[in-house]
C-alpha cells in the first residue's frame, strides 16, 4: 500500500478530487483495489470495504450454505 503524504502547515494536501474528475478519481480506486488487494478476497460471497481516513472496515459475507453431500451406500 502505498502511504498517503500527511499534511503540514505550509503544504496541505490537496484532495484527489480536487484534481481530477469525479469519474477518474472512482476508476483510480477501483483499479488500485483490483491491482492490489482484489486477489484476497474470497470469491463465494462478497465483501465490503469502507474507508474513512485511515479507519478501514473490511466485512466478509458469509459462506454460502452448501448441503452435505449424499453419501454413498
């Protein structure tokens, strides 16, 4: 992951949405999640990732229910 540059008094960081488009700025997430962390995720059921400075919540969804199967006689 690469850090986010914090800000001091004589540099304040600019927000990246202040320097792009909205779309562009939405691509860019997407494809650092995919770059990055999407090949962790499980593919049988979703997960939500919501982040808010540097809190970061990661939720997995539950495991699909698969039934025992038959066994043989």
């Amino acid at each position: 992951m690469t850090p986010t540059p914090q800000p001091t008094a004589g540099n304040p960081v600019v927000p990246a949405s202040a320097t792009g488009s909205h779309d562009a700025l939405e691509h860019a997430i997407a494809r650092a999640v995919w770059t990055d962390i999407h090949w962790l995720m499980p593919l049988d059921r979703p997960v939500t990732i919501v982040v808010d400075g540097d809190d970061i919540r990661v939720s997995v969804g539950a495991a699909p229910f698969l039934p025992n199967p038959p066994r043989s006689a």
